[in-house]
C-alpha cells in the first residue's frame, strides 16, 4: 500500500504519543527524505531500562496496528538495548541511554531535519 504524506505523519504522530505515553526520554523526530530512500522519518528515543523498552515497543506497534499499519521488520528483543521498528516509511530506534550515546544516530544523521511534532 503506498501511503501519503499525510498517513506518515499521522504515523509518526501516533508513534510519537505512544512513547509520551510510555515516559519515553528525549523523543525526537528526524524528516530524512531529503537524504535517503530507505524511510521518510526516523523517531528515537531512550528508555531507563529493559522494561521500559519493552513497553514502548509494545505501544507504538500496538498504535501503529490501531492504524492499520503492520511492523516490516523488529531488530532487538527483551534483553536488547537497542530495538529498531521499520514500517516503511517510518522507522523508530529505542534505545538505553548509554546505546544512544554511543551509537548517536542524531549525529550520523544531522543532514536530516529535525521536527518538532507540533510541525506534523
């Protein structure tokens, strides 16, 4: 199914509440179209432990399916301190916080634009 601009952001917007829900920490929202096919929007966000990562993989693929859309491929499982969620358009890294630090997706990936989700 292709989907709009408009079915992305409202994607990115549901994932976005999803984690908020979940006390997710430092959420943001990266627009990469300008910069690779791969996705339109990266969203990351670090959690404080297993559990809470877990919880919030749990609630964006729960928003996600009220939506209709269906999780591509999931990298990372309970004991993982990074979990990637690719649908498509939209992928979400959750992180602990020392993986974010190391990895700094926001640094390898500054080309890209970062949103605010009143932007969307």
């Amino acid at each position: 199914m292709e989907q709009t601009n408009v079915d992305v952001k409202g994607m990115v917007k549901a994932a976005y509440q999803a984690l908020d829900g979940k006390k997710a920490e430092d959420i943001r929202i990266i627009d990469i179209q300008g910069v690779t096919v791969i996705a339109d929007y990266f969203i990351i966000a670090n959690g404080s432990n297993q559990n809470q990562l877990e919880a919030m993989k749990d609630a964006v693929d729960e928003a996600l399916y009220r939506l209709g859309y269906q999780l591509k491929q999931l990298e990372g499982n309970r004991s993982s301190s990074w979990i990637l969620m690719d649908y498509g358009d939209v992928i979400v890294h959750l992180f602990s916080k020392e993986d974010r630090l190391f990895y700094d997706l926001e640094k390898i990936w500054m080309d890209g634009k970062t949103v605010a989700i009143e932007e969307l």
